[in-house]
C-alpha cells in the first residue's frame, strides 16, 4: 500500500481505506468505466469504481467551507490539465438529477476552464455531516481555506453536528488548542475578518487585535498595520499600550466635598487673623497657606497672634 498523507489518514478513520486510496488516484487497479448517464449500459455502482462523468451533471456542493477560490491558481491548474489531464477522480454522490461534489471543486473548475466535457469520479454516497468533513479535511489538510473559512467551517460542525472542538481536532488532524484558537478569530470585528480572508492581515496579527475589546480598536489599528507594515511583536507591544488602563481620576464628587472644606477652612482662619487667608492645596494631605498683610504694622500684629497660639 502506498504511503498516504494526513489527509489520508482523517478520510481514511472515517469512510474506510479502500475509498481514500481510490479518491487520492493511488489504486492501480481501478477501472475506468462509463458512468450509467452516460447512455452506455446501466451499471451497478462499485465502491472503488472509478467513472468518467460528464461535466454538465457535476454541481459544487454547497455545504463547501471553502467560498474564495484563486482565479490565477485555477487558470494555472487549467494550464496542467490540458497537457495531462485530470490526474486525480473527483469525489461525488448522488444528489437528484445530478451528481454533487464532495471533494474536488477546484479540479472540476479547473477543468471546465480548460474545455474538458468530462473527468474521472469516484462515486459514493455520504450523510450531510460526512460531506462536510470530507471537504474541510481535504481543504485544512492542503491549506487552501483562509483562516476564517477554516474557523466557521469548525464552527458549522460544533452547531450543525453537535460535535466538540476535540472530536474535530481528532478527524483534521490537529490540536484542540489549534481548533480554539482559530474558532476564536470569528470575535474579531467584521472589517478586521475581511482584511484577514484578503490576506492583508496574517493568523498572528489577528490573535494580537483580539486582546483588544473595542472593535473601533481592532480596525483602526488593522489599519495602521497594513499602512506601516508592522510586525506581530510590534503589534503586540501596541496592544499592550492600548490595553494599559488610564490612571483613575477622583471622583468629581470628592474634589467638590474637599472644595467646601477648604473654603471653610479660608473663612475660619479669616475671622481668626482679621486678613486675607488662601488655602493652596496640592492633594488631599499637602498644600501651602497665604497670610495677606498690608502694612509693617499688621505683619507684626499677625507675628505676635501665631506667637500667642503656643
């Protein structure tokens, strides 16, 4: 048997081996067939089967997590299949009059830009749930999903399927903390997802702007990355200075409360020393007292009442 990759291994734990080693075009041994639509004599479909299908009965599905497709990278797949064909069957089930992908979107757009009436497929039949994982495994296991594609695909599953965040780490391939930390950049502001699904912001730079609450926040300084480019240390020493909280004011009733006391202080010690008194206060324990005097002699009256106070 051949050496599968992750992917295999994922498609494998859940439809069996025999129909990953036929999907991935690595069983020498399957036949290629006219499929029964194809007007020849109608054949029970095998599993393992491999048939050449017409185009025009092919429908994407549309439980497909992955919605941006590269119109460079098709043409460039395009480009490949008319010098060599379609080297790998397309994964499909019934569905109606037609026939719908479960894994192989972009070889079946591939071929139709490239003039193609037909391409090989494995048929099987498949639940809902079976489908989807089937598509988000192929697409997580290649890297063809951005990371937001990738975060509601996992969170289609946890709601549709009722399935938890380990149970799909176990079927892609990867970590629990993976899954998490992924799912969690659907928190972002709606602007902040786009610059991430248009590839100007990277999975780090979005996992920086989550510490910060305020989505106003997270755009502006989305933003600002892209302008100048800054890296994800910079962007996160930036959140931290944002985050920072502003050193607390007084209550704006207390200041009022220690106005009163003041001046009351002012008048007290007015009457006392029969002059002027001004109370400078630098906080609530600190400040300097002013004793106005208007000639020598009331300085020396002044003098002689604070010598009395002893």
């Amino acid at each position: 048997m051949a050496k599968r990759t992750g992917l295999g291994r994922g498609l494998g734990a859940i439809f069996g081996d025999d129909v990953v080693e036929n999907a991935d075009g690595e069983n020498k041994n399957v036949s290629r067939e006219t499929s029964p639509e194809e007007g020849g004599e109608e054949k029970k479909e095998e599993p393992g089967k491999e048939y050449m299908m017409k185009l025009s009965v092919i429908e994407p599905n549309r439980g497909q997590p992955r919605k941006d497709f590269n119109e460079e990278s098709i043409g460039e797949l395009a480009d490949s299949i008319k010098k060599y064909g379609v080297l790998q069957p397309l994964l499909v089930q019934k569905s109606g009059d037609h026939y719908e992908i479960v894994a192989g979107e972009r070889r079946w757009r591939a071929a139709k830009e490239a003039g193609l009436k037909e391409v090989p497929v494995v048929i099987k039949e498949y639940t809902k749930q079976q489908a989807m994982e089937i598509a988000l495994i192929e697409n997580v296991q290649r890297e063809d999903l951005n990371p937001i594609e990738e975060a509601q695909a996992y969170q289609q599953l946890m709601q549709e399927f009722e399935l938890t965040q380990e149970e799909i780490a176990e079927r892609v391939s990867r970590s629990r903390t993976a899954i998490t930390n992924c799912m969690r950049l659907l928190k972002l502001d709606k602007r902040v997802q786009d610059m991430l699904i248009q590839g100007q912001l990277s999975s780090g730079h979005a996992r920086a702007l989550l510490a910060l609450e305020n989505p106003d926040a997270q755009y502006q300084l989305g933003l600002k990355i892209i302008d100048q480019r800054l890296s994800v240390r910079e962007v996160e020493k930036l959140v931290k200075l944002l985050g920072k909280p502003k050193k607390q004011e007084k209550p704006k009733e207390e200041e009022k409360d220690l106005s009163f006391i003041f001046k009351d202080l002012e008048e007290r010690m007015k009457q006392v020393m029969g002059t002027k008194v001004i109370i400078n206060k630098k906080d609530r324990n600190k400040g300097r007292i002013e004793i106005e005097y208007y000639s020598e002699a009331e300085l020396e009256r002044i003098v002689e009442l604070i010598e009395s106070i002893k």
